[in-house]
C-alpha cells in the first residue's frame, strides 16, 4: 500500500515525456525526424514531391536498385541453418577469397557480427578485450560484449586518425592471469575506416605495428571493417592487403555497398565453425536467406568500383565548404579521406542542431535562390561536428545542390546577422 503510494507520488513528479518527434524538434534536431518519418509534423524523406531531398544521414540508407531486386528474385535459395542455400554458400566463399580469409560468415547485421566475433576469440567469462574509446564497438553497440558475451573491454585513446598509440595498447594488456584478480586480455579490436572520426581510413603500417603487438603476447586482432572496401579503395589495394595484419574481420554489406542487409564475418576456418555456432546462439540463424545473399554477391562483385564516386563527392563537398562567403565552415582536408566528411561551424552563435535544422528544412525564399525546394539532411556529431556521409543514393548533381543550400544558408545566416 505505501510502496503503491510512494511509486504513483514519485512517477507523478516526473514530467510527462513529450513524444520523441516534439522532443527532438524541441532541441532543433531534424535527424532525428529520420526516426519518426511519416508521422504528422515530422515529414520524412522525399515526402514533398517538389522538394529534393539530399539524405546524407548515412549510407545505411542505400534502397537496392533494379538490378539487385532482380537478383534477390531470382535467388536459388535452400535452408542455410542447415547449411544448404546455395547463394549463400557461394556469397560466403566469394568473400573469403576477396578478403584472403579462409573462410566466411553471412550474418545479418554488423553488430552482430562484431558480437559474434567477440564471443568466439574471449570464449571465458572474464576475458577481455581492447578497443578504442570511440570505436563503434564501444560506443554504439550497446556494451553487448558484456551484456551478451560476458565479456570485458578496455579503452585505448583513439587519435584523430582512428589509431591508437602503441604504447597505451601495450600498457592495457593484463599480466594478472591466472592470479583471480585480474580479466584476461584475447582481443584487439580496430576500426577500419573510423566512423566516428570521419571515415579515417588506418594506415597499414599502424596495423602491421598492432599485429606485431598482439602476436608478442598471444592475442587476436580483429578489424571492425564495416567500410573495409572504402578503406581499399582509398587506398588503392585489395582488402587482402589491409587484412594481411588481422585474425579475423566484419565488413558489412548493407552500407557503402548497397545491399539491404548484411554482414560478412571471416577469418581462419576453425574461427568461423566456432562462429556458425555463437550465430545460431544469438538469433541470427537464417533460413531462405539466399534472396539477401543475392543483393550481398551483387554489392562485393559490382558495388566496390563506384565507391571512389562517394569518396570524390564527399571531397567536392568539403572543398565548397571551404569557399562558402561568408566563410561560415571549417574542414580538415586531410581527413576527408572516403564517404564520411566531419565539419566544423566557425560561428560559436550557430550551433551543428541548427545547421542541420536550417538545412533540413525549406527555408524563406528558397525555392526563388536556388530555382526549388531542397532538404538536405545531415546529423550533429562527436566533438561539436556536423557529420554527412555519401552513398550511392547521392548524384554529383545532389552533390552540387547540398553546395547550393549550404550558400544559401550561410548567405541568410549573415543577412540576420547584418
Ligand atoms: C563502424 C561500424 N561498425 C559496425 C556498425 C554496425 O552495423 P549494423 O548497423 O549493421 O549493425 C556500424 C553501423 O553504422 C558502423 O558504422
């Protein structure tokens, strides 16, 4: 009785929550309208049909063409649980071999496949892992190595450039074993290109440095390469160079790539025997799961060449930047490596929030300046950043219309001003 009280007194002094719709238009965040598309006041992508939507939230928002639907349709397809889907079995030693790996995994996301490769190098409660502090791993995967796998992490600083300094890596590693104090240290996780710093893409050297490392004390590494092929490409090498360095690897299919969904886990063939297992432990057992497989075979085989196209829009964007009057934005041009550029607002009275409201919606006299209504949409990012990422859902003519509206935008920025 006095808890039921208490509980309806407490509950009570809490505000209602708003929907998120209003609470995220509240903080001028028109990301976040991405979650509630479609719902009243909150317009999704391409709702409006004179207005142009630019989406450059991510490139996990890639919707398979033609030719990809055509091959999912056709797709020969057989229960791959039971190891029998023939598009699959073809999907997974098409990856193996263009990533020099003994073998490979179709797993539904990358996450999950993150997970599973946890699970299989730390297979002991206590053991532990090393990652960067804002890998994605750590940051956006919901700590799952621990809450699913039992599994311990400890940071590394990461620098700009996605690496890490050697020396902290050294000094993280655990001697304690087996003395109870202590976890064990299994793994080294990197990331290859970095998300959060900006699609930096890690030099080989730096990995071959951390290979060494791991080989001296006997650990793994493993790369989390959800844009491992825009890693190669700005690089000008095969995957198989970059993962030379690495135990094992998970690139996914659904980004960059263009497939609806999917991950390939790979690495040495015991590994991914061990990892058909965890697999099916966490869920992501599939059946018929050719008709994806088929968009997969399709994003590794045809997809790679064009993603120098993203690299190179993503750097005409930067440049504009750059030459916007007034001159509003600040870039490292170093950094705009591949599809993921990170920018910088020189107006401390701007904030990102507002860059990307003012860009995401169709302001005053728009469609006048720039001949139509164009949303560009893009998030508020790590460190006071605006982030936009491109894909193959994103001409060089969208390209050159983001351009537009961030002109006028700034241009409109400094009439209030004046
Ligand atoms: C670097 C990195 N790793 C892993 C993931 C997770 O992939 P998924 O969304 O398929 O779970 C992402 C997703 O954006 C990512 O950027």
């Amino acid at each position: 009785m006095f808890l039921k009280a208490f509980s309806c007194r407490v509950l009570a002094s809490f505000p209602r929550r708003k929907p998120l719709c209003a609470q995220y238009a509240a903080l001028g965040h028109p990301k976040r309208s991405y979650y509630n598309a479609g719902k009243p006041g909150c317009p999704g992508p391409g709702e409006a049909a004179h207005v142009r939507v630019v989406d450059l939230r991510s490139d996990t928002v890639t919707k398979p063409g033609p030719a990809m639907r055509q091959a999912m349709a056709q797709a020969e397809v057989g229960d791959d649980v039971m190891g029998e889907d023939p598009t699959v079995n073809e999907l997974q030693k098409l990856a193996a071999e263009m990533f020099g790996m003994e073998a490979s995994l179709f797993v539904p996301s990358g996450t999950m496949s993150n997970l599973i490769a946890v699970m299989v190098h730390c297979r002991e409660r206590s053991d532990e892992m090393i990652v960067g502090d804002l890998s994605h791993m750590h940051i956006y995967e919901q700590g799952g190595s621990a809450q699913l796998a039992g599994v311990h992490a400890t940071t590394v600083t990461t620098r700009p450039d996605g690496t890490f300094d050697l020396k902290q890596l050294e000094s993280k590693i655990r001697h304690g074993y087996p003395d109870p104090h202590y976890p064990r240290t299994r793994l080294i996780c990197v990331e290859n290109t970095h998300n959060i710093q900006g699609g930096r893409v890690l030099p080989l050297p730096f990995l071959q440095e951390v290979r060494a490392l791991a080989d001296r004390y006997g650990l793994s590494v493993h790369m989390d390469g959800a844009r491992l092929m825009n890693a190669a490409v700005a690089l000008g090498v095969p995957p198989s160079s970059i993962l030379q360095h690495m135990h094992t690897v998970s690139v996914c299919l659904s980004k960059g790539l263009g497939s609806p969904v999917g991950t390939m886990l790979a690495g040495p063939r015991d590994f991914i025997s061990r990892a058909v297992r965890c697999r099916k432990a966490v869920g992501g057992g599939m059946r018929q799961a050719g008709v994806l497989a088929a968009a997969g075979k399709l994003s590794l085989l045809e997809m790679v060449g064009r993603l120098e196209d993203d690299h190179h829009n993503a750097k005409t964007f930067a440049l504009a930047l750059l030459d916007c009057e007034p001159s509003l934005f600040d870039v490292d041009m170093s950094a705009v490596e591949t599809n993921i550029l990170r920018f910088r607002i020189k107006d401390p009275a701007l904030s990102p929030p507002e860059v990307c409201a003012l860009m995401g919606q169709v302001g005053e006299g728009e469609e006048a300046a720039l001949g139509q209504g164009v949303r560009v949409l893009m998030f508020p990012h790590y460190e006071n950043s605006i982030r936009a990422v491109w894909h193959l859902g994103i001409s060089p003519e969208d390209t050159q219309l983001a351009i537009k509206k961030m002109q006028f935008v700034a241009g409109q920025h400094l009439n209030s001003r004046t």
